[in-house]
C-alpha cells in the first residue's frame, strides 16, 4: 500500500458515491456525498484506513490503476 490516506479517502468516497442507490435520481447529492466522504476520511486517516481491505475497497484497488 504504497498510497496515502488522502489517495484511499478519495478513492473510497468516489467508490461510495457511484454505487449510493440514488445516485440515478439525484446526481447532483452524489457529488456532495463524495466531496462529503472525502473530507470526513481526509480529516480522519487512520479510520479511514480501517476501511481498506473491505468490502467498501480492496487493497488491491490501485493495482489496476497504477
């Protein structure tokens, strides 16, 4: 896990934010749950951080990317 917990944050918000059901109907409160997430798990790294490796993120949801 070569990335920071800004990076996972923004990774988990973006994650969340596409699958929220809503999102469909209201996209415009999608972007604001994503710009939401993304400042509480930036705020906090370490919980954050517990969330990597679940099934809200893979360890390995950068791999692809990188």
């Amino acid at each position: 896990m070569n990335h920071s917990a800004r990076d996972w944050a923004e990774a988990i918000a973006i994650r969340l934010s596409d699958e929220w059901g809503g999102k469909s109907e209201f996209s415009e409160d999608a972007d604001l749950l994503k710009d939401v997430l993304k400042k509480v798990l930036t705020a906090f790294p370490d919980e954050c951080m517990r969330l990597v490796g679940t099934g809200i993120i893979e360890e390995s949801y950068f791999d692809q990317l990188d």
